[in-house]
C-alpha cells in the first residue's frame, strides 16, 4: 500500500503536552462495527465481558536520553570534542546498546564519547564513557560502554533523563513530573525508551473496576525501542523496515491467555505494544507460544490477526505504522471516520492525549 493512504490532517492544538488528571478521566472513543461512542477511560468495564482476559505491558521506561561530548583526535593529535545526544533504542549485551545519536553524520567509528558532567571528578560519578563501534545504514549506531550491567544500568539512571516524545520535547522541556506521568502503574521491567502509552491511562481503581466485572488480567513485556517515533519514509509500505524490540510473554501468561480464548472470552490488548509481541507469539493455528527474543512485526491492512480481539490504544500519528496497525485491525475507512471525528470533537492526540477502544473488524 501507500504510505500516502495513511496520511490525515492534524492540528497542532490536538497534541496533548500533560495526561489527563486522574488518568482514568481522559476520554475514550469508542469504534465498533462503524459505530462511534464518546465516553471516558473509566468506562472501559462497561465494554468487558466476564471471562475477557485484559494483557498490558508491564516495561518500565528508563532515562534513555543522554547528553555528552564526542571526542576524537586530530590530524595533529589535537583533543577535538562536539557535542552529542544519543538516545538509546536496543539493549545488544550488557554493555552494549544500539542508539539513534545526533549529529549522526559526523560520528565516526572509534571515536569515545563521554555522557553526564565532562569536568574531571576525583571518582567518576555523574558520567559514563563509550565508544562508537559501529554505525548503521538506519541512523543506528552501536555504543560499547566502560561499565556493564547493573553498573551500566545504574549510571544511566544517573545521566540519563526521560525521552518524552519528539512532539512533546519539541514543545517543553521534561521536568520531575514527567518522570512520574510517563510511567505506567502496570512498570516493572526496565528496558524501554518510550512509554507503552495506552497503559498510562489506568488507575488502581479502574483495574480493580475490571477485574470486579468478571475480567482477568495478565502481563506481557516489550521494551518499546526509539524506532516507534520514526516516521515512515518509504512511499510504498512494503519497503518499510521496522527496527527489532525485545520482548517476552512467559509460559504460565501464554497457558493463561490459550485457556480464556478456549473457553469463548476474548483477547484484550492495551496498547499496540501488547498486541504486536502477541502477534509475533501466536502460531498460525491462534495458539498462544511462550516466547522470548526480538520481535520487528510490521502490521498492515491485510494482516490476520491470530490472537488480539479487542485493543485499547491512543491516537496515533499520519503515516506511521502505528496509524496501519490500527487501520489493519478496525478497517482503514473506519479509522479514517473515527480519527476525523476525534479531531473535530477536541480529543488530544498522542502520548499524553485520549483513548479509543477498537473492536477488530472480521470479528465484530
């Protein structure tokens, strides 16, 4: 398809910078069988059924932008230093990541770079070197760093800040409340760059709320990696390439998941986080497989899903695969109708912004 055919108009007063407050009172739009409903997060259990099983992503964001200083010698071994920004996508080994980092072009392999304070200090703390060993045709680079794993992950914390959408960051600067907002209640495992956004909109009160209508709930992991804020340059769909995230459902959620579908409930995904590592964990017969490792699932219009029935998630932007995922699932005209109506009641788009409940279109 065309990437062209995903492509809708936006304002910029749509892009919510702040989450509702309470979570649960951002609004949810609801879009099923080509019908739309205007309601509220809190909602949600009105739309459960006793014996629905609801799957959430229990990553934990860390603080994956950092802000250094490349350094390199010279033709005439002078010290030469540029700034840099790196914000890390895939964890290779543990002490290694992938990171998309600017400026990309003039990086090097070999060259160190030095994240946090660069001003000498007696015991180090507050900075963490690394050295470029590779660099991709993607934008990626790969950074070897002087410490590994639990070491690493804790110097990380402490240069590290928390990588809001380019959207948002675009329009204020991150702050103590972010690192708060931009987690779900659901985080446990750290790992991803991004928030699994539909998740942020639940309380303990609405979980409880769910779980009191009959509904069991269940956790999958998938660090979410920088490459979901990537927009789609290819014109055709087809030559898009989607950048690998690792994610893991266990073999007791997986038995869990294969015994609600048997016994005629339904597979809720919050988020299309959950969804994609379902899909990449559910064989062709719609047999959920434990699974551990890498996933790069590209869903498009024409995609059969094997596992999600129902999935909650924010609105997205044009032309990213995001917007094809949900286009594929609830049909792309319906999408259309559905985003064109949010646009025009004032629902606030994106990470921060409101919900919609979409009920898969051969299943309705």
């Amino acid at each position: 398809m065309r990437t062209s055919d995903f492509d809708f108009d936006l304002p910029e007063a749509c892009i919510a910078l702040r989450p509702a407050d309470p979570r649960d009172s951002a609004r949810l739009l609801v879009v099923k069988g080509g019908e739309l409903q205007d309601r509220v997060i809190r909602d949600l259990p009105d739309f459960l059924q006793p014996g629905d099983a609801l799957v959430f992503n229990d990553t934990r964001v860390i603080p994956a932008r950092l802000s250094g200083v490349r350094h390199r010698t010279g033709p005439e071994g002078e010290l030469l230093s540029v700034p840099v920004e790196a914000t890390l996508h895939h964890r290779d080994a543990p002490d290694v990541w992938s990171a998309f980092m600017k400026p990309g072009k003039r990086l090097k392999v070999g060259d160190r770079v030095r994240f946090g304070r660069e001003e000498d200090t007696a015991c180090f703390l507050g900075q963490v070197d690394a050295e470029i060993t590779a660099k991709g045709e993607d934008g990626l680079v790969t950074l070897r760093f002087d410490l590994a794993g639990p070491v690493l992950d804790d110097a990380i914390r402490e240069v590290g800040v928390m990588p809001l959408p380019p959207y948002i960051a675009a329009k204020r600067a991150e702050d103590d409340q972010d690192l708060k907002d931009y987690q779900t209640v659901f985080a446990e495992h750290d790992g991803s760059v991004a928030a699994p956004t539909a998740g942020l909109h639940f309380t303990p009160a609405l979980l409880d709320a769910i779980r009191a209508r009959g509904v069991t709930t269940h956790a999958v992991t998938l660090h979410v990696g920088a490459g979901t804020f990537l927009p789609v340059k290819a014109d055709d769909t087809a030559d898009h390439k989607m950048h690998s995230e690792w994610g893991e459902v266990s073999a007791d959620t997986a038995a869990a998941l294969n015994a609600v579908r048997a016994a005629g409930g339904r597979i809720v995904c919050v988020g299309t986080t959950s969804l994609r590592l379902l899909e990449s964990a559910t064989s062709e017969d719609g047999v959920v497989q434990p699974f551990h490792g890498d996933t790069a699932i590209f869903i498009t219009p024409g995609y059969r899903f094997r596992a999600c029935d129902v999935l909650m998630t924010n609105f997205h932007l044009p032309k990213s695969t995001l917007f094809m995922l949900v286009s594929a699932f609830a049909g792309l005209e319906t999408m259309r109708a559905a985003y064109a109506h949010a646009i025009d009641r004032g629902y606030r788009f994106y990470s921060y912004g409101d919900g919609s409940l979409l009920f898969r279109e051969d299943a309705q």
